[in-house]
C-alpha cells in the first residue's frame, strides 16, 4: 500500500496549509506507533515549527485542509479565530440515506463517552453544544452528498451530527464508529474549504481542495 503523504498546498514565513490523506492522524497519538502524522510529516519540511503546531484537527479517517502555525504568535491569532468561530469551513460528505429537506441546522450537545473511548454520545445536561449548518448537494441510489458548514469544532461533531436521530439520521459512508464500514472502504468525508485571516498580513486566505470522491 502507498505511503500516506500530505500536500503543502501554501506555506510562507507564518503559517503552513496542508491536504491531508484519509488514514493519516492529524497530529501525534499516544505510544510510539502513532507518531508518524501530518505535523509530523510536515516539520521534514519546515523544520522551524513550534512544539504545537496544530490550530484545529481532522479525525484519522478524514481527508482535507489543515492549517498550521510557524509561529508562537500564528498560533495565538488563528487559536482565537477558531474560538471566535471566525473561520469558514466547508465540509462534503456521502450520506448512508435519504433524508427531507435541503438545508438546515442541528445545534446538538454531546460529550465523549468515557467507556467506549473515542465515540462520542448525545448529552443534553453535561454535553457541549455542537452547531453545524447543512446543504444536500444530491441524492442517488439511496445516498446523499451534502456539505457541512460547522460553526463549532467538537470532536467527532459532523460524524455525530449525520448519525444521530436527533441529527440526520443517516451516517457518513464508511464510518466505521457511527455507521458501517465495508473491507477497503474509506469514510467520505472531506474538509474541502477553509477561509481564515492571515495572522501576520490581515489578508483573507482561501483555500480549496478538491473532493477525492
């Protein structure tokens, strides 16, 4: 099987914007087996990261745009425009149904489940709020592709949000914790478009990949 290698899609003296493969982790895991990442791939190629580079994260099995900090100050400025939900992300994913509507929004609690490590579980009283706005984009042979606009950036939220019946009730093809996951098969779902300010210069960035499925 190919190495799984990310592509430098923009660098300059402040930040770094990757494409990252499905099956690759974001940033190290726990245990020397789960080193090999996109930061770590891509401080071989710049070598003056900060110890955390990482503003935000994917999920292992996600595909898409990163962005990293080259610097303590880059990371200060895009940290605090994701917390102001400042960045614009947009997500496409294949839905395993078909659902009403065409577009919408789910505003939903939920939490880790600390049992069953790393699913996450709807929690109106002790979860925190994930919000996420919705558009299908098509429905063919009982699939949907739709795109994601999260406002939040909880772990697990556009898979949650899909699965849920408090959600869409229909999970993203391939995921393998809240839906089903076929020998070979990937989990559908890629970050495909990522605004911010640029920490330095205060221009708007935009970056675009395209969707590999």
């Amino acid at each position: 099987m190919a190495e799984l290698r990310i592509r430098i899609v923009h660098s300059d003296q402040e930040i770094v914007v990757l494409d990252k493969p499905a099956g690759l982790l974001a940033v190290p895991g726990r245990g020397p087996d789960r080193q090999e990442c996109a930061v770590s791939q891509a401080r071989e190629l710049f070598v003056d990261l900060p110890v955390q580079p990482a503003v935000h994260r994917l999920d292992m099995d996600t595909s898409g745009l990163m962005v990293l900090a080259r610097t303590r100050e880059a990371h200060v400025h895009l940290s605090s425009q994701f917390a102001a939900h400042t960045v614009y992300k947009r997500y496409e994913a294949i839905l395993d149904g078909i659902f009403a509507g065409q577009e919408g929004v789910i505003e939903m609690p939920f939490r880790l489940d600390p049992y069953d490590r790393p699913r996450q579980v709807y929690d109106p009283i002790h979860g925190k709020l994930g919000t996420t706005r919705w558009r299908k984009l098509a429905e063919q042979d009982g699939y949907t592709r739709i795109a994601f606009f999260p406002r939040t950036g909880r772990t697990h939220q556009l898979r949650v949000h899909a699965a849920h019946p408090l959600g869409l009730n229909a999970p993203i093809v391939g995921d393998r914790l809240y839906g089903h996951r076929a020998p070979g098969q990937r989990m559908l779902l890629h970050a495909a478009e990522l605004h911010f300010c640029h920490p330095a210069t205060g221009q708007q960035m935009e970056f675009i990949s395209p969707v590999p499925f």
